[in-house]
C-alpha cells in the first residue's frame, strides 16, 4: 500500500485555493492514553484542523518545550509503542480522511528499522514524517525508502539557516516545509515575531513546496497573523496544554475542539 504524500499535497493546496492558510495540528501519540490520542485527533479535526501531526514520544525531545515534555512522559509511562503510534495514525485517517504525518526524532526509526517504519507508516495511511533532528546529508536511506512508499519528507528549517542551506534542505524534502518561527524548543509565546515572516519568504526563495509555520502559535489572532506570509499554521503546545489543564478526558476533548475552530477561523482572516 502507498503513503499518502499526495493527499498532503492535495490539501494543503485546496486551503490556499480558498485562500487561506491550512491549520496544522500537532498531538502526541499515547496521551493521554493511546485511545485518548485518537480520540483527541478526531476532536481536532471536527474543530477544523486540515491536517494533523501525530508525535512519537520520546525520553529526550530535544525540539520540545515543557508542556508537549509532560504529554511524552505521560505516554511512555502509559507502555506506548511505536504500534501505538502506528495504531494511532491508522485509526485517525480512517476516522477523518485527513493527510496524519508522524513527527519523530530520528532514533527511534534508525533502531525499529527504516524499511520496516516506513512501510507500516504507509500501509497505516500515514502521509509521511516530519524530522527535525536528521540531517539532510544523512537522510537519503531515509529518503529512498519513504519516496518508495509514498511518504512525504518533511525537514525543519530555522531562522538561522543560511539561505545556501535553506536550498540543500528544500531540495530534499517533500510534502511542505516546516519553518520554526524562532530560535529555541516549542510552546506558547506572546509575539511570535517578525523572524518568521522573514524566514518563510527566504524559504519560499528556494522552492515551491508549501511553508508552514510552527512554534509558538497559540490563538487566532497568532493564527491570523502568521496566516498572513505562510501556507500553513502549525499548533502544538497550545493542544497539548488544553489537555493537560482539562479535569477530565470529555473536558479535553471539547477543548481541543473548540481551540481547533478558533484557530480555523484565525487562519481565514489572513
């Protein structure tokens, strides 16, 4: 069976059709609990979320800000396993019809085997896989294998990458690339700042691919203004807080769902 790199493509240019940026979702797999991960991205995409971003946690997320730490540790101590997360995405595309990609640190691929990741990762529905910590140069085994099964490549650029380098890694990636909107791990901020507008127009400089914006962004007027330069809005910590903040697993869920619309109609008012 064959990723879904195309349905990515599809919808990420049906929002721009419409004008408007699309709504990136990101929640990790496992938390609360691994039922509870699916059921918080069927919520998510209720709200109006375009497409969804379904973490592997991980002991040492370097990328990783407080909040979305708790979430991961609160999964690990749940026993979950890559088959969870793979569980996860299946469950959700079925659910939902929308493109779910598996954001991963790379270690945990390199030890479960990349052909064997890649083809459960596709025959699951999953669209691809955002890699924050492989290096483009390291990558190709990597490449070779999710462009074998219809798997989007997506790397992560920052503000600190030089223009030469922003060419290298767009070259090589698929699906969109995921521009952090500053320098340092994720969460919630209060401005997310004139570097990321920067950031996507020297990024858009070296390729076609849509940009989308992560880091940061936490409410509609974010939403809205990061909308404003970028052909997608990505939200994590801000999810995951609304979880963990709930009293309950049904107080979650109607959080997450209704974040996920006032981030839908933020990101309609570019």
């Amino acid at each position: 069976m064959s990723g879904n790199v195309e349905l990515l493509s599809s919808s990420l240019a049906r929002a721009k059709a419409e004008n408007r940026a699309a709504l990136i979702a990101y929640l990790p797999a496992g938390f609360p609990t691994v039922d509870g991960a699916i059921a918080a991205v069927k919520a998510v995409v209720a709200g109006g979320a375009d497409v969804v971003e379904v973490g592997l946690p991980h002991s040492d997320p370097v990328l990783d800000g407080p909040v979305i730490q708790t979430a991961d540790d609160i999964a690990l101590r749940g026993g979950v396993k890559i088959a969870d997360v793979m569980r996860t995405v299946r469950e959700a595309y079925e659910a939902t019809g929308v493109p779910i990609l598996v954001m991963t640190y790379w270690n945990p691929i390199d030890r479960y085997g990349v052909e064997r990741f890649t083809a459960e990762l596709a025959e699951a529905g999953g669209a691809g896989c955002i890699l924050p910590d492989l290096p483009v140069q390291e990558s190709e085994l990597w490449r070779e294998h999710a462009d074998k099964h219809g798997l989007a490549t997506v790397f992560v650029v920052a503000p600190s990458s030089r223009d030469e380098r922003l060419a290298t890694i767009t070259a090589a990636g698929s699906g969109f690339v995921y521009a952090a909107s500053l320098m340092g791990v994720t969460g919630t901020r209060e401005s997310v700042g004139e570097q990321a507008q920067e950031l996507v127009g020297r990024t858009r400089a070296t390729t076609s691919l849509p940009v989308c914006v992560g880091l940061g962004v936490s409410n509609a007027r974010q939403a809205a203004e990061v909308a404003g330069f970028a052909d997608g809005v990505i939200v994590g910590s801000a999810f995951v807080k609304s979880m963990l903040d709930a009293p309950d697993g049904e107080s979650g869920l109607a959080a997450v769902r209704s974040l996920a619309g006032e981030l839908a109609e933020g990101v309609r008012k570019r």
